[in-house]
C-alpha cells in the first residue's frame, strides 16, 4: 500500500491520498468530525511510535548524550 502526495504545478505538496484499508484503521467511522480525526490520527501514530520503541534498544545515560551530540 502506498501513500500518494498530490503537487501543485511548483511541485509542493498539497494533499494526500491514503489508501482506504489504511484509514479505516486510522478512522473507522465514516461521520468523525475534524477534531475527531485529529485525535485519532495523533493516537494512531503514537501508537506506531511506541510500537516502534520496543524494537529500540535502551541506552545508557552517556550513549544517548552522545546520541543527541550526532
């Protein structure tokens, strides 16, 4: 499944089109109202994240200063 970025003639993105099968599981209720997506597309993604994150090894104090050094 791949999500497509609509351009304008400048080649800035203006809009994207995401396939249905993605966004039912974003937003499965047809009628949400925009503060209702909004809130389901933040915990939608940070769920990714925090799925993401438990793939991440922990580092030590001194691993992730250097870290936010790079």
């Amino acid at each position: 499944m791949e999500i497509e970025y609509l351009t304008d003639k400048h080649g800035q993105k203006k809009a994207v089109v995401v396939p249905i099968d993605i966004w039912k599981k974003i937003l499965p209720k047809d009628d949400a109202s925009i503060e209702e997506m909004t809130e389901t597309m933040e915990n939608y993604c940070l769920g990714k994240a925090m799925d993401e994150a438990k793939d991440s090894k922990v580092l030590s104090r001194d691993e992730a200063l250097k870290f936010i050094e790079e």
